[in-house]
C-alpha cells in the first residue's frame, strides 16, 4: 500500500485510542487480502458469528495495549 | 460511534478495573457488529459454548492487562 | 456484580498469584455467562477435552502475567 | 491445591525458566481439571495433534515471557 | 535460510513499522514452511476465509507490539 | 531434557533473535511430544495447513517478544 494511513500511534483520548486499535486490526486484515469485493463477500462470515466477533475483540484488544502504552495511558 | 464512553482508563478499585476490561471487550465486539439485534441472537451461541466463554474470558484478560499497567497495579 | 472480589493484585507468593489468576480467568466466564447452572452443565465439555484445557491454561498465563507484573514478580 | 509448588520466578538460567513456563502450562491445566485418570486419557488426543502441539506451545511461550521478564532475561 | 532479511527494528514511522510486523508474521510461517508452491497453494484457503483473516491480523498484532517497543512508540 | 540447549537470550541480530524464537515455538512442542517419529508424521498436517502455519507464526511473534526485550530490541 503506498497511501500514508498511520503517521502517529498518539491520540487525544482513550477511545480514540480505542478506535485507532480498530483501525490497526482492518489494516492487519486489508493487508493480507487487498480486494475490497472479497472483503465485503467474507462480512457477513464474522459479523454474525458470535465466536468470530470475540476473535476481533480479541485482536483490536492486542492493538489496544499498544496504542495504550504508546500514549502512557493517557495518564494526566 | 459518536457517543462518548472511554474517557481514562484510571479506576479506583481492580474491580472496577476488571469491569472496565469487560466493557472494552464487549466495545470491540460492538464496534464489528453495531446491530444490537444481531448481538442478541448470537448471545445463546457464546453463552453456552465452553469454549466460546473462555474465548471471551481470554479477550478480557487482555484488557485487564492493559487497565492494570494504566493503573499502575493499583499499588498502594 | 454487586461483590467485592477483587481489592487488591498483590499477594504473599507467586503461588497464591497463579490461584488468583485461576480466579481472574474464571471471573471473566462468569461475568459473560453469570448462570450456575450453565456453567456447571458445560463443565464436562471443557474438563474433558485436551484443547478446551489448554485454553483454559493460556488465559490463566494471560492473567498471571498482570498479577506477575503487580507484584514485581515476587523478587525478594 | 495444597502442596506447595510455585515459591519463586528466579532460575539459574534461560533453560530453566523455559521448563519453570512448561510447569506453569501444565499447573493451569491441572488447576481446571485435577483428576489424574482424565488427564492421562487425553493424552494422545493432543500429544498427536499438530495444532494442539502449537497451541500448547504457545501457552508456555506466554508463561516463558514472565518467567523471562522476572528474571531480567538472564542478563549477565 | 541464509539472506539476510532482519538487520533492524527501528523503522522512520509507524506504518513502515506496521508493514515490518506483517513481514514477520510472513517469515514466521516461511521458516515452517519454505516451499514456495505449498504457500501459493494455500492462499486462497486463507484470503477467502474470515476467521483465517482475522487470525492473520492478530500475528500482525503481536509483531507490530514488537516493533513499536522497539521504536518506543515513535513518541516525538 | 537433559542436554543444554538455552544458555542465553542474548543474540548478535534481530534475525538471530527471530530464529532463536523460532527454536523456543519448536522446543515447546517438543517437551510436550519427545517422540521424533511422531513429530515427523505430524509435519504434512500443519505444513500445509494454512491456519496451522499462521498459528505457528503467532508463537514465534509471542517468543519474539521475549527475545526482541532481552536484547533491549538490539537498539544501537
């Protein structure tokens, strides 16, 4: 990919934190399998999955302890 | 999501630390699957699967981790 | 949950910090699936299969390294 | 339990520490399910499965890391 | 495997870091298997699969901790 | 095991420290099963195996971890 998405692991605030980590976990996934049509086919695989949907939480919450410590905790 | 509900990760209590992971991971599962409809079909399917509750409790352990370096341990 | 079962990370040896890691782990089920009764029927599907077990393991592994962490790794 | 098998972290060396995860891997096993008889039955269901070999090697890969880290990697 | 592949974690931004997680999640299953027919083969078994994808990502998640650490969070 | 097979965490390079990694994944699996010829018939299960090979690769990135810290990520 040559488009520049990921400058900076900071953010304002914990949820945006949280959604970056969201951010992180797609790319993981769109960089495995670029094709935009096959991932709209593969959506409703996991989204109505109940074990599939734990499975992202689960990566999304990897990605979160990173963003997480990258902004110290967002302590003040 | 517009709404506001991750404004520190600072708690007073493990506790309350514990029930901030699980709501982090419950974010990460809404957040995949918005449709609140969807969400509560799947509930039978992870609710009484063995394997899919310890999935889930995996997912919130990952948190915690996160919730308790943010916290410092809660040391005293 | 209105108890309090959870007050403090630190304890007097890794041991009893790998006992609380079980508790951790089993917490994190209850609080997804807070029924007795279903956790008690599923119990033979987990205690009795290789891979549910070693799941079971690495969420414990997950949580003692928080509580590990906590305590300073109980370094004297 | 009530024996006595978990009183530190510290290992003379890397190697140790590896068998020390191995103990712990195992300990979380036991922890959910204590009868002997069992465990032994379910033996070859995993000792002869690829993926469960890597699964339980990733769960002392996770206790490796706190042993590891308790001990300050080893470093001389 | 005798080139050299790996000389440095440092990378000048987050994304460079992000793709040098994805280069070791592809390693990490080319140091399993080398055989570049077997890996072309097995692509489509993966890219068209949901639950393989987000498996996928969570490698990616794991390195990319790496990476980052490495980099300490490219905090300016 | 008797022989020594781990007396240091410390490597010259990144890449030496991936490999190193990839040595603490395979002998994880080989505490749980010593048995050689066990081993080698397992081989086709997971070396064509897509999902096996992405969950191989996450045990190397969860002992990368390990390593990459020891060495304080081979920063210069």
């Amino acid at each position: 990919m040559t488009d520049s998405w990921l400058t900076s692991l900071i953010t304002a605030t914990p949820q945006e934190g949280f959604e970056l980590a969201i951010t992180l976990s797609r790319r993981g996934v769109k960089y495995t399998q670029p094709d935009p049509e096959v991932l709209h086919r593969l959506r409703p695989d996991y989204a109505n999955s109940a074990d599939s949907l734990t499975a992202a939480s689960h990566v999304i919450a990897v990605n979160f302890q990173t963003v997480a410590a990258a902004n110290n905790y967002w302590r003040t």
